[in-house]
C-alpha cells in the first residue's frame, strides 16, 4: 500500500505522523512511504492541499473534510483525546486497513 505524506515546513505536525507510519511499518503493515513537500500556495492548489499533514492512501484522503480551505496550513484531527496536529496511531491503522 502507497502513503503519501504531504506536508510543508511551516508545521512541524507531520513529523509526528510520520512517525506512526513508521511504527506500523515496524509492527508489519505492507506501507510504501512517500513525502511531498508542498512548497508554495499555487502547489496547495494543485494537490488539493488541506493542511499538513495530509495522508494520502492509494489516492484518496481517508481523513478529507471538503469544507477544509486549501493552503499551506496546519491541518487538525479529532481524535480520541480531542483535537491533534496528526491523526492517532489508531486512526492511522484503521484507515490503512479500511483501505486494504
């Protein structure tokens, strides 16, 4: 299964999603991870950008919210414990089995 993990510099959130994709990795989950760093607003425009981290599986966004405004921002997941700058462990595991 292909991740892409898009991002830009101005939020350092996507390091921690990053770092579970990698944990998944190392409990076994088949994940190919790429990173693309989106660098300018004409490139958030283009990808459909809304906010980093984005997480991209196979194509599709599982966490996508239409209403979300493309642009180089910090995006925010609800998760369990409330609202957080990357998507829990959990949330990542269940979207990429979902996908599978």
């Amino acid at each position: 299964m292909r991740v892409t993990l898009q991002y830009f510099n101005g939020c350092p959130n996507w390091k921690e999603t990053e770092a579970h994709i990698e944990t998944l990795q190392s409990e076994g989950v088949d994940v190919e991870l790429d990173r693309q760093l989106i660098e300018t607003p004409e490139a958030a425009e283009q990808y459909g950008f809304r906010g980093s981290p984005t997480i991209i599986i196979d194509g599709s966004d599982p966490f996508a919210d239409p209403d979300a405004p493309i642009g180089l921002s910090c995006r925010v997941y609800a998760t369990e414990d409330g609202y957080a700058g990357s998507p829990s462990l959990d949330q990542l595991r269940a979207a990429l089995q979902k996908a599978s």
